[in-house]
C-alpha cells in the first residue's frame, strides 16, 4: 500500500529528530514496506560519501542504513559545512559549489536550492515508500520562514504527514509545544498530525495527566513518549557529547584520546574504539590529557590550517610531538594526515587568507589543498593484511612524499598514507577503524586477545533495538491510519 510522506520536525535543534527518523526507517522495513529518508538541507561536518562519490549528511547515510538501502545524493541534496563563523562550504547533491555566507545562502535558498531539493525528493518518490522526512532546528523560526527550504514549506510542497518532537529532558515541553504551534500558519497546522515527546526520564505514566493537558491546549494527540535511553548505538551527527569531551583517562582501560579540534569533522570514525570493553576513548583539550594516553588519534578537520594553527597556540603540538618521540601510538585521519606532515600550503586560499604554514613536521609529507574535492568509497589492504579493507575518502588537497611508505594499497590501484613505523601514519581513509583488521593491529600493542568486534553487525542490530523501543511507546496504528488518509 502506498503510504504519503511522514516527516519529523523539531520544536529547536537537537530533540531527536534524527534519531527517531532512522528508528521509523527501521520499523518501515520491518514491516514491510521500502522507505527511503530526506532531509532537503542539512549542515554538519559529519559527512558521508555514496557509492558514487557524493557527499551527503551522515544522518542520511545511517538512516539509509536502517532502511536497509544505499545512499544517494537525492536523500540529503543540499549539505552546508561550517568551515569558519559565518560562511559555510555549500554542496548541492553531493558536490562543492564553493563557500557561501549565512546571508548569500539565505537570499538564494527559497528559489533555485528549493527546485533542486523538490526534484529530489520525486526522484526518491519514483522508487521507494514511504519517504521519511527531516527537518533541521525549530519550525518556528519566523525571521527564517520565508526562506527555509526543509521545514513546513517542503512539508506543504510534498504534503507530507507531519508529526513534531520535543525534548522533556531539557524543561520547558508545555511551553515549546504550544508556541511551536500556535505560531505556524493556518495551512502549516492542518499538516501536524501529532506530538512525540523524546527523552522522558522515569515513569511514563506521571505523564499522563501531562498528555492530557497538552493534548487540551494544542487540540492534537500526544502518539508517543519516547524514554530516555543511553544504550542504545546510534551515529551522532552534529557534535561531539559533552560526555565524551568531559571523560578522562582511566589506569584499568587501554586510553585513546582524540584531539579535540575546533573544526573537527566526522568524529564517528572513532566509534567502533567506543563499543570496546578494554577501551576508554576520551577528547583531548590539554596537554596532560595527551601525556595520559596510549593512542593518540588526531582527526578529520573541515579547515586545517586554522586546527594547525589552534595546536600551535594550546602548546598540544609539542604534546604530540612529545607522543611520538616516546614510541606511541600516534595516527592522523585526512585533516590529521595532513596536520602530522611538514607544511600545509594553501595556493588557492581555499582555507583562508594564509598560503602555507609548517605542519607538525612528524611525517615527511606536504600537503597542498586544492579547489577540487575529492569523494569516494574505497576498497584497500591495510599495511600487508590481505583482507580487504572498506573506507572512504572526503579531502580538498593532494598529500605528496618523496618517499613511499603507504598505510593501505586500494584494490583498484594506487596507494594511501604514510607509515613512519608500525605505530605512527597518516592516512586519509576515513572510516578505516570500522575494519576488525585495523582494530586488531592498533590493539596488539597492548592487548593480543582484543575484543573481535563485526561493526557492521553490531549496527543493525542495533537499528532493531532502537526500533522496537520506539513501536513500543508509539501509537503505531494511528501513524499507519493518517498515512494511508
């Protein structure tokens, strides 16, 4: 059966639009049908890259995942990447098209990039059902309305079913419900066919007096109350957790501190060290939390130059130095490859006004970032394992050496990275860790008996536990009966 578009939008940013997105995703396939998600415009530096070289929003990739399909640019075909405070790289399905400010951005948005994101989601329409859509923050953001491209002006567009979430672990549900509400307009209400609250901590049933009330003033039924829940492993997308920022060493576990970076992008390479009994993977602010650790990971970064530049500044570049000269384990993902090597030059000021800057100087390679992105998923050996490997690929530049030292040989031909020894290289694969051989081999330092862990695996099984938590606190059939209306 045919079933209309359902889409998920906010009462602000960060109430569990994404998370609920990708759990809906799952119950759809699980009973039977072929969803497919969208998300019109997103902005994170958390990327991904489809089969066919395009970059989307890593959101769309994992709920791509959930649905049991690939991605493609169509599900997330406007992407803005932060790379300073006010401007951001623009990608339309997947590809660069430069940087643009707030204002640029928002002055074209509700023309052509609308057209662009219309299109696509009748492309996506064409093949699967249902579409299961996102929006980005509040849709109430009156001073943004007339120019949003993802909220209820793509909701009218598609006629979407819609249903809006709020967080009541942040206080304040009662409030930003019924504001949320009473400042859409007439045709933008009729579209709201109920209220999910996420994140309820303790006894559903104190709520219920709560749902009635909030059922009373906003005359719309409460379908769900999502309990708060922290194991349950889903992708992040938009920043890195407090808690993770705020954790520290710990003496009984084996320690990987990653360098908090200013512009560190895609973090979810590290999440396969997370799942890890024996692993404790913390952010390093500080020189100590780095002269506290047994691994070192300096990551991806969506403006290197400037990181290098914030390494410089806190004195953590003489901590990694320091690392290394004492034998540990020190790796760079792209940005990080290229912070790890002797200069970074930027000829095009694609990074900014500064053309060329010394690197850490600990691998022998130079960097020069170029205008051309490229983005691909790759298949490779890993050192001399032959097992293949899969990653991808998300860099503006070209890392060269007059040596040949490679991390990883691809498949297809060609190499990737540089290996000083068996413990410190740079690489631009991201995604690397995902690979039980990789894990395996970083861990031996430490621990000949690691943890065998089958990512891949792990991650849909996952998926069905986040669903089945949600189908048992919604009401299900009600959702299945507005979307055959």
């Amino acid at each position: 059966m045919k079933l209309k578009p359902i889409m998920f939008v906010g009462t602000g940013s960060d109430v569990g639009k994404s998370i609920i997105n990708a759990a809906f995703c799952r119950i759809f396939v699980q009973d039977g049908y072929n969803p497919a998600p969208f998300k019109a415009q997103n902005m994170s530096l958390n990327s991904f890259v489809t089969k066919d070289g395009a970059e989307i929003g890593r959101a769309q990739a994992v709920q791509a995942e959930a649905s049991g399909i690939k991605c493609n640019e169509h599900m997330n075909p406007i992407l803005l990447k932060p790379s300073g405070e006010k401007v951001s790289q623009l990608i339309v399905r997947g590809k660069p098209k430069g940087n643009k400010s707030a204002y640029e951005y928002f002055s074209k948005g509700k023309n052509e990039l609308f057209q662009i994101a219309i299109e696509s989601f009748k492309k996506l329409e064409e093949k699967y059902n249902p579409i299961v859509m996102e929006g980005a923050g509040s849709i109430s953001e009156l001073n943004l309305k007339s120019k949003d491209i993802v909220n209820m002006n793509m909701a009218l567009a598609t006629d979407a079913n819609v249903f809006l979430i709020a967080d009541i672990d942040r206080g304040g549900v009662f409030g930003s419900v019924y504001g949320t509400l009473e400042l859409l307009e007439k045709q933008e209400r009729k579209l709201i066919k109920g209220i999910i609250i996420n994140k309820f901590k303790g006894d559903v049933k104190l709520f219920e007096e709560g749902r009635k009330k909030l059922e009373e003033i906003t005359k719309t039924k409460v379908v769900g109350i999502i309990p708060y829940f922290d194991d349950i492993y889903i992708d992040d997308e938009d920043s890195v957790s407090l808690a993770r920022v705020n954790k520290t060493a710990d003496k009984n576990k084996i320690n990987i501190a990653v360098v908090l970076l200013k512009h560190i992008s895609n973090f979810t390479d590290f999440a396969p060290f997370e799942k890890m009994q024996t692993i404790n993977l913390y952010y390093a602010q500080n020189s100590q939390d780095i002269e506290d650790s047994d691994i070192i990971i300096i990551p991806g970064s969506k403006n290197t130059i400037s990181d290098m530049l914030y390494l410089k500044k806190t004195g953590l570049d003489k901590a990694i130095l320091k690392a290394v000269k004492n034998n540990k384990v020190v790796i760079g993902i792209c940005g990080g490859y290229q912070i790890m090597g002797e200069f970074i030059e930027d000829p095009h000021n694609v990074e900014g006004n500064i053309e060329k800057i010394p690197g850490l100087g600990i691998l022998p390679v130079t960097t020069i970032l170029s205008k051309e992105k490229s983005t691909k998923q790759v298949e490779f050996y890993y050192k001399n394992y032959k097992e293949v490997c899969k990653g991808y690929e998300i860099h503006m530049g070209e890392t060269k050496s007059t040596e040949q030292k490679p991390v990883n040989h691809l498949v297809k031909g060609g190499e990737d990275g540089f290996m000083l020894n068996e413990k410190c290289f740079g690489t631009y694969m991201h995604g690397i860790f995902d690979n039980n051989i990789v894990l395996q081999d970083i861990l031996s330092f430490f621990d000949k008996n690691a943890e065998n862990i089958n990512f891949e695996d792990f991650k849909q099984k996952e998926y069905d536990r986040l669903a089945d938590l949600v189908r048992q606190n919604v009401d299900m059939e009600y959702v299945y009966e507005v979307l055959k209306d």
